[in-house]
C-alpha cells in the first residue's frame, strides 16, 4: 500500500468536502476576515493535497534510494504541515477557539520545511 498516495488522495477529498462546506454552509456564520482565513487555508489544503500525491505517484519509481527516502521525508512534512497550518484555522472557525490559532505559524514553518526536503532532494546526485 502507497501510504504517501493514500494521504493525498484522502487530504484532496477532505479539501473538497471542506471547500463545500465552507461554501453552503460556514460562510453564512462566519465574518469576513474568518472567511477569508478559510479561503486560504482551503486553497493550501488544496495544493498541498496535489503535491502529497504527486510525490506519492513518483516515489515507487525512484531507483536512487536516498532520493526515495528524502521525497518521503518531504511528504510526511508537507502532511504534518497541512494539518497544521489548514485545520487549525478550519478547527478555530468552526469551534471559535480561537486560541488553535497558535499552531497556524507553526504548520506554515513545517510546510516551509517540506520544501526543503523537496531542495535537498533535487541536489542529491544521481547514482
């Protein structure tokens, strides 16, 4: 089983549940500024789904297994990121504690750090 593919593809149907939600029923609720919050996390959650997966389709055909292991290691930050970054605003909106907004910052750091994973990755030489 493609562990990395499966997350992706799952993160991508969240993204699009929660892009429907968020649409028809959370932005009668929610005030500008919070809408807009959830239209930015909803457009990373997006991406980020995209990327996960992509990395998720090419590692298997990876023969270099040190570029194997960095494109993995680039998938999980990114996962760990996502989750962070996109479902502490999802979280704070909906439950308005507003306090889960703390470890926002903190999943934009890990996604900056997936990105350098996915450098390192294209500066190992190939074998």
């Amino acid at each position: 089983m493609n562990k990395i593919l499966l997350s992706g593809a799952i993160l991508g149907l969240l993204s699009v549940l929660m892009a429907a939600y968020v649409d028809h029923s959370l932005s009668l609720t929610l005030e500008s500024q919070a809408r807009h919050s959830v239209s930015i996390a909803v457009r990373y959650h997006q991406l980020y789904a995209i990327v996960i997966t992509i990395i998720g389709l090419i590692t298997p055909l990876q023969a270099n297994q040190r570029m194997k292991s960095w494109l993995i290691r680039s998938a999980y930050v990114f996962i760990v990121g996502i989750l962070l970054f996109s479902f502490s605003i999802y979280l704070a909106s909906v439950t308005s504690v507003l306090g889960l907004l703390h470890f926002t910052p903190i999943g934009g750091v890990i996604l900056m750090l997936g990105w350098g994973c996915l450098i390192r990755t294209a500066l190992l030489k190939m074998k």
